[in-house]
C-alpha cells in the first residue's frame, strides 16, 4: 500500500542506473504488490539466472540506499531461513558497504545454518544468556505492573530458569488464576491455590494451562491463527472462522487476546493494526496441539479453499491442502488431487530444497490413490523431477524469500 502511495517506482527509476531498470519486474517475486510488467529480458530468464540476477539487483539496491546513508538491516530469526535466503544474506554482509547487519537466531542454528556469516572477520557474536533470577523479579514485576513480587512466590518465578518467556506466562498464570491481587503497585498473595502449586516446570505446559482456561471462542481463535501461521489478517481470519455469528466479534476477540500476551500487531504492518502475530512460535505450537487431527484437518481445508479463491500463491495454497488431507482417512479424492496438484505447482516455481520438500509430500499424498497406472505414472514423474532438480539451489521464480517473510496470511 505505501509502495502504490509513494510513487515508488516512478521515483525508483529515476534514481537507479539506467543499465539496472530493465532488471525492476524481477522485483516481483520479492514485492508482489508492486506489479512491475515483466520485460522481453525478464521473460527470457530461466529460473537460474533469474535467481541470480534477483541477488544482484537487491544488493545494487541495497549498496544504493547505503551510498546515501548508512543503514541498519535486521532480520529475525534467522533459523527459519531456507538455504538460498542465508546465500542472499551472506553476499549482502559481504559487499554491501557501508550498512550494519543484525541477526537473531536460536542458538542451536549456528552449527546448521549461518557458519559463513557467523565466521566473518567483522561478525561480532552476542550470546544473550539465561536471566539472574533479579532480573526475571524484575520482568515478572514490570509484567505484572508491580514493585516487587512477594517472597512466597519467587520459587514459583525459578521454575523459568532464566527465560523471559517462560517468566512472562508464569506471570501471566498468577494473575489469570486469582492467586495474587494488585492494588496502586502492590502485590499480595491472596490464595496460594493448587493451580500455583502445581505449575508446569516446563513453558509448554505453563502455555497449556492458560489457554484453556480461557472463554471457548477465543481458545477457538487462538486455534484457528495457529492453523493459518505465525501472522495473519484480520481479513483472513474473518474469512476461514468457522462460526459466523461470532465473526463480528473477532476484533475485539483478537484485542483480548493481545492483552493477555498471546498475540500481538505486526510491527511490519502497525498502521493499520489489521495483521496480527503470535508472541512467540511456542504458543502457536501450544495452541495448535490443543487440536484433535480432525478439527485440524477440517480448518485447514477451510483456509485452503479461502486462499483457493484469493488466487494466493502455490506454496500457501499447497502447504494447507496437505495438511488437511495427510493421514487423513475420511478425505475424498477430488481433495487429494488438488493437494497433489497444488505441491507439484509449488515444486516447480520453488527453489531446489523447497522444492524437493514439495515433491516429496506429493509422493506421500499419492500413497492415498488407488492403485492403478495412473498413480504409477504420476510417481515416476515426481521422482524424475526431483531426480532433474539442480545440485545448487536457486531462488524461487514466485515465492517471496524467507529471509523477508513477506507474505501476509
């Protein structure tokens, strides 16, 4: 939306090198909203050299933003990245001058995933170890909106060990359960009850506890986010809710949600408050478990059909249909066909270990056809493609990169 209200490409044209315009269409695949009509030169390209003139451009891009003025470029999570992603990343740290580059990642990912910028003479590593129990006390006070936490309760803070999520839900379990009372900044016990006795040593179980304590429709909520993803619209959340009558509830459904620290606004997409996140991937994982396989299979062919309609792209699509069909026993065969349909369209616009995710679903989601040459065919034709997949990844023709996560739910 900012992109179309700017005039951003009007005023990106004029400022780039006029040898690099013919190149902006592959934006595309990056900024779909933007809409670049492609050029004969970017409709000749194979998924090869698109991939690599995509790397190219975004590093001129970048190198051009950082002639004007330093910048910082943050990027989250590094551990979710797929292998061209980090790629992209390790040649922009490297030539992209001047520009500080910050990344977060879990700290079991150095050893799988980012060596290569991990291992440059100008990375400086930061280990952000476990919090002293003072300062989770502190975090669980400014939590709470307290100034100091009764002594009876820091053995029950301990159980944390340091982590500040961990701190932060056990915090949120002293108020939800009536074990404490605040008043003008203070704090006091008012039942040690066996809900506190009895608190989870573990974040998950902590997590568990909490959700379903809460009211139906937003446990249902919280559930059917989970299914969607990390982030969602309120759009899409509006349109695959399975209960209509509770659909002009949902704002303000998703604001308490927000308040209880389940949920938060995008920071990518604050202005218009309209997507939403998840705190932290260990509540939607907690969130999800809570689900028996059929009610996840059934609002996972719901959003399935949504984006179906919405002409999203091939791999949300595919990621949905296959997850409401697999092990699914009850599923009919016009569902399965399309989930097979819609991973082997995702297989061949993805880059190679995407790709070879993709098509390997697809021969799990064929066991479920009946026997006959058909399926026989089909079969050898996924391992072939997976067999003429090149050894070097490339960078998907149509999904937007992960080091990005730009795609809105």
């Amino acid at each position: 939306q900012i992109i179309k209200e700017t005039g951003f490409i009007s005023e990106l044209k004029n400022k780039i090198s006029s040898s690099w315009i013919e190149y902006l269409p592959l934006l595309n695949q990056l900024l779909p909203e933007i809409r670049i009509p492609e050029n004969e030169f970017t409709r000749s390209l194979d998924d090869a050299r698109r991939a690599s003139y995509i790397r190219n451009l975004l590093k001129y891009l970048l190198s051009l933003r950082a002639s004007v003025l330093p910048f910082a470029l943050i990027i989250e999570d590094v551990h979710w990245m797929d292998a061209p992603s980090l790629a992209l990343v390790t040649e922009v740290a490297k030539d992209v001058r001047p520009m500080l580059m910050i990344l977060t990642a879990r700290p079991h990912a150095e050893a799988v995933n980012y060596t290569a910028v991990a291992a440059m003479p100008s990375t400086v590593k930061l280990k952000l170890e476990p919090l002293s129990m003072e300062d989770t006390l502190v975090l669980v006070c400014k939590q709470l909106g307290i100034n100091s936490l009764p002594e009876d309760l820091h053995d029950t803070v301990e159980k944390a060990n340091g982590n500040p999520l961990f701190a932060q839900q056990i915090a949120n379990e002293l108020k939800e359960s009536g074990c404490i009372e605040i008043k003008d900044g203070q704090c006091k016990v008012v039942k040690y009850n066996t809900a506190i006795m009895g608190l989870s040593n573990t974040i998950e179980g902590v997590l568990t506890c909490r959700i379903d304590q809460l009211p139906a429709t937003q446990q249902l909520v919280l559930k059917v986010a989970s299914a969607i993803g990390m982030r969602f619209s309120r759009e899409t959340m509006t349109g695959v809710f399975p209960i209509d009558e509770s659909k002009p509830l949902l704002q303000m459904i998703l604001k308490e949600l927000i308040d209880l620290d389940f949920l938060s606004v995008d920071k990518d997409d604050m202005k218009s408050g309209d997507q939403y996140c998840f705190k932290n991937s260990i509540i939607k994982e907690v969130a999800y478990s809570r689900m028996l396989y059929e009610q996840r299979q059934d609002l996972h062919m719901g959003i399935a059909q949504y984006y179906e309609k919405l002409n999203k792209p091939y791999p949300l699509v595919a990621d949905q249909w296959y997850q409401a069909v697999q092990n699914n026993n009850s599923a009919q065969l016009v569902h399965i066909r399309k989930a097979l349909n819609y991973l082997v369209k995702a297989g061949e616009e993805a880059s190679t270990e995407d790709a070879v995710d993709f098509y390997s679903k697809g021969l799990r989601v064929l066991a479920s056809f009946p026997d006959d040459p058909e399926k026989a065919r089909t079969s050898r034709e996924l391992k072939l493609k997976i067999a003429n997949l090149p050894i070097k990844p490339s960078l998907s023709a149509h999904k937007p990169m992960s080091c990005r996560r730009s795609v809105r739910y």
